[in-house]
C-alpha cells in the first residue's frame, strides 16, 4: 500500500528491504505516500468478508475494537491517520450497502488509552459527520469500553455474540483485562477471522481447506 516504498525503507543491493531481528524493516527516515484508493478497497472487501461471514453463522451482536490501529497503522511512517479513518470509512460503507438476515447491532468497542491517537475520535468523526450521516440498516454503537465486557453482556441478555479485533493479529483478547499474560491473547488471535480478514487478505492458501487440519472439540 506504500507507493514510495523504496524510499521509505533501505534496501539491500539486491534491491530488496533490509530485515532487521527477523521481522522488522528498516526504514530511511522518509515518510510513507499511502496508497489510499487500494487501501480502503481492500479493507472494504476484508469487512464485507468478516461481517457476512458472522451473519451467516447466526451472530446477532458483532463486537470488534480497533486496537492495533495504533503502532500497526504506520504512525513510524507517516499514515496512521490515514489509516484509522480509512478503517472507519470502510466499515461505514459496507454497513451501509449491507442488509444481514442475523445481526442487529453491531458495536465499536474503542478504548480511549490517550488523547491524540485514539480510534474512537476517528470511528466517531467517520459515523458521525453532518456532511455524510451514517445511513445503514444496522445499528452502531461506539463506546469507550473492553470489548470483552460488552461481548459477555450482550451473551448473557441471549444473544448470539461474535468479538473481532480485525486491525492486528491479536490486540487485547484477553491479555489486558482478563489475565496477567499474553498466553490466552495469543491462542485466541489463532482462532478468530481477525488473522484470517486482516493478514492473509492476498494470501489464497489460507482459503484451502487442505491446508487445515479440523479437530472435533466436543
């Protein structure tokens, strides 16, 4: 998604980006020019995937949080605004061209952790702008809360609940609020559409069934 890609990070003389400790590229200094058009069409395409994919499972009350649109959305290298608010366009306007036969209300779970940076101010400019009111069928919620809180009360009014966190791999599944490690936060990030939406949205080996092993839990 960055059109300057190679001048943002140093490159080997094989003109391939310098890896630093297995996983991290090193960046020149120069600032990202994000790609937005492409973007957004994609994280058009990853929302339209997870929310059609919990309707059709019977889900009534969606949860997602956008932790992990924080450091993961390029604030190193100039996008992370762009960022955050493409991810509130995108869920804006699948939600308003979607109709789903299960979910009624769908719900932000957006922890305020600090004053600049934080999502909710995003998500909250994006559905709440006078110029372009959100129009959907579906209800949205916003709310400065641990997704985990809203996902268990929602469940234990009966209602069929799905909690995302679609912006990384892992964000706070249980590492902040509900234990004292990252061990539950990580076996649950296996689990969810999150890495399947967010990670591996070019990646067509991790729609072939051959590749996955299907364990009966009961």
């Amino acid at each position: 998604y960055i059109k300057n890609w190679r001048e943002v990070y140093r490159l080997t003389e094989q003109g391939t980006p310098v890896v630093l400790r297995g996983r991290d590229f090193a960046r020149t200094g120069t600032m990202a020019d994000l790609d937005e058009s492409r973007c957004l069409k994609d994280l058009v395409r990853m929302a339209r995937l997870r929310l059609r994919a919990q309707d059709a499972l019977g889900i009534q009350v969606v949860v997602e949080t956008g932790l992990g649109l924080g450091v993961f959305s390029g604030d190193a290298i100039g996008i992370g605004e762009q960022v955050r608010k493409l991810s509130g366009l995108a869920m804006k306007q699948v939600l308003e061209e979607e109709e789903f036969a299960n979910i009624k209300l769908v719900v932000f779970a957006l922890p305020v952790f600090s004053t600049a940076n934080n999502n909710y101010n995003y998500f909250q400019m994006v559905f709440g702008d006078k110029s372009s009111l959100y129009r959907g069928k579906t209800c949205v919620v916003l709310a400065d809360q641990d997704m985990h809180a809203i996902a268990i009360a929602a469940a234990d009014q009966g209602f069929r609940v799905g909690q995302l966190n679609p912006g990384d791999s892992h964000g706070v599944f249980g590492e902040y609020w509900q234990n004292y490690g990252p061990g539950t936060e990580e076996k649950l990030a296996l689990t969810t559409c999150g890495l399947l939406t967010q990670h591996h949205a070019v990646n067509p080996a991790v729609l072939d069934t051959s590749r996955y092993i299907a364990v009966d839990v009961n």
